[in-house]
C-alpha cells in the first residue's frame, strides 16, 4: 500500500514485510530521490523514512533560496 503524508509533499511510502517479522520502507519523490529502512518495528521505520524525506526537502528547499 502507497501512503503520503502532508508534512512529506511529493513523497510516497510503501510498507513491506520483506521476511518474517521484518519490514521494510521505501520513501521516493517525483524526482527519483529516495529513503529507505529496514528493522522489525514498521511505525519506527517510517517515520525515520519521513524525517529523512523532510530532511531532503530542506536541503532542496535552502540550495533554491540561499
């Protein structure tokens, strides 16, 4: 399942159980940036795939108006 979130604009998450107990979330954006982590707990998982994704997005966001 593809989830976005409004404090992440233009990002879309996927969830997935790579292996028993074991998940992975993946983070992209339309301009084929990504994130990505894997571990046992999927709700820590994606909001470290979310802070990573912010933290892209101010990076963009500070290089456009220096």
């Amino acid at each position: 399942m593809t989830m976005t979130y409004s404090d992440t604009p233009g990002w879309k998450f996927v969830v997935e159980e790579v292996s028993m107990g074991v998940y992975q979330v993946k983070g992209s954006d339309g301009f084929g940036r990504t994130v990505e982590r894997t571990g046992t707990d999927p709700d820590v998982l994606l909001q470290q795939c979310k802070v990573d994704a912010m933290k892209i997005i101010q990076k963009t966001q500070t290089e456009e108006n220096p």
